[in-house]
C-alpha cells in the first residue's frame, strides 16, 4: 500500500518534470531531476513508471538531421545576398 502511494506521488513529479522539459526529457535526466529534489527514487523506477503510463521523451535526432540539411542551402543563400550586394558594371 505505501509503495502504490509513493508510485503515484512520485509519477505525479515525473509528470511535472515532462512537462517542464517539454517531455523532451528521458528516464535518467528525470531521475537526475527529481534526485536533485531530494527523492529517493532509482533510474529502473522511474523508467517503469514512464512506461506504464506511456510517456516517452521526444526524439530531437530528426530535428538535428533536418537543420544539418537546412545548412549548405543557409549558405548558399549567403552567398546569393553576397552577390546581390556586388556592383557589377
């Protein structure tokens, strides 16, 4: 009976930490997050609890792929402004 009620109390602070993050966080930054609030609480914990509840940090490999596209046309543009500044007679 204690357990459940320090799993549901401590699920409630995972919930917190996810929407402060913008759930952008995982199993051990939340554990990392809720040590530093003095829970006693382990990593294999706290990863069951998320995955009980179906929470899930968000992947930010796709975003980074993305922006790592996005560069050489960032330059390119560059360039174009470049040129577009040039008087050329």
């Amino acid at each position: 009976m204690k357990r459940q009620l320090d799993n549901e109390r401590l699920l409630g602070l995972v919930k917190y930490s996810g929407l402060e993050s913008g759930y952008v966080y995982g199993y051990r930054k939340v554990t990392s997050n809720l040590k530093g609030l003095s829970e006693a609480c382990s990593k294999h914990r706290v990863a069951k609890l998320m995955k009980l509840e179906g929470i899930k940090a968000l992947r930010t490999k796709a975003i980074a792929t993305a922006s790592l596209l996005l560069l050489p046309i960032t330059r390119l543009l560059g360039n174009l402004r470049l040129l577009n500044r040039i008087d050329i007679r």
